[in-house]
C-alpha cells in the first residue's frame, strides 16, 4: 500500500501518523480519536455526509496543517474526521487539498511511490 510517513498539526499538539495515499477518496480523511488527541474542536466543525466503499458516514471538517517529507512542504487541509476503522494507518491524503496541489508517481510493479513536492 503507498504509505507515508507525515506531522499532523492541531491546535493542542502535532501527531507523526502513516498515511495512505488513495486517489479514489475525495478528501483528507483522518479517524475522530486523532482529532480530539490533537485538540480539534469537533463539536463546532462543519458536518459532512461522505459515502464510500465501507459505507456511509458523517465527518466534522476541520484545517490541518501537514507536514509532508519532514516539514520540507506543509500543505494546508481540509480534513473530514470521523469514526473510520483504518488497518496500518491513521490518515487518508485523498484528492482535495493532497491530489489538488501535489503529484504522486505510483510504480508498482517496483513497489515504488514517489510524493512530487512543487
């Protein structure tokens, strides 16, 4: 899976979390449990319905500041959290504000992925 390591940054603390790169996701998607560590005021967020491959669900958006290859680049980022069940990551980086501004190069069959930064 095209994983990679980023700082997540709230408004009580950062988080190193992995998080996978998914073209077909719509926007950054993180679980509830992270935002409420990082100190996300949930109660106040926007809501949004989202529905996907596990099914439909309600997210509270809320701007994160990520941190991608050590700080070199911090993309600004709407990010919808929710009560989301993720195996070997915390974070999705989907096509809103990720796929928006940066370019990935995905080389399977050499089990490589490149995050091209602007």
């Amino acid at each position: 899976m095209p994983i990679i390591p980023i700082t997540i940054a709230g408004t009580a603390r950062t988080m190193n979390v992995e998080a996978l790169i998914d073209s077909g996701a719509n926007r950054c998607f993180c679980q509830i449990e992270i935002g409420e560590i990082l100190g996300v005021p949930l109660a106040s967020c926007p809501k949004e319905s989202v529905s996907g491959i596990g099914g439909s669900s309600e997210v509270f958006i809320y701007k994160l500041i990520i941190d991608i290859e050590h700080g070199i680049y911090r993309l600004p980022a709407d990010v919808g959290f929710g009560r989301f069940n993720f195996h070997g990551f915390s974070f999705i980086l989907g096509q809103k504000d990720f796929f928006e501004n940066i370019d990935v190069l995905f080389q399977r069959r050499k089990g490589a992925i490149e995050v091209l930064l602007p």
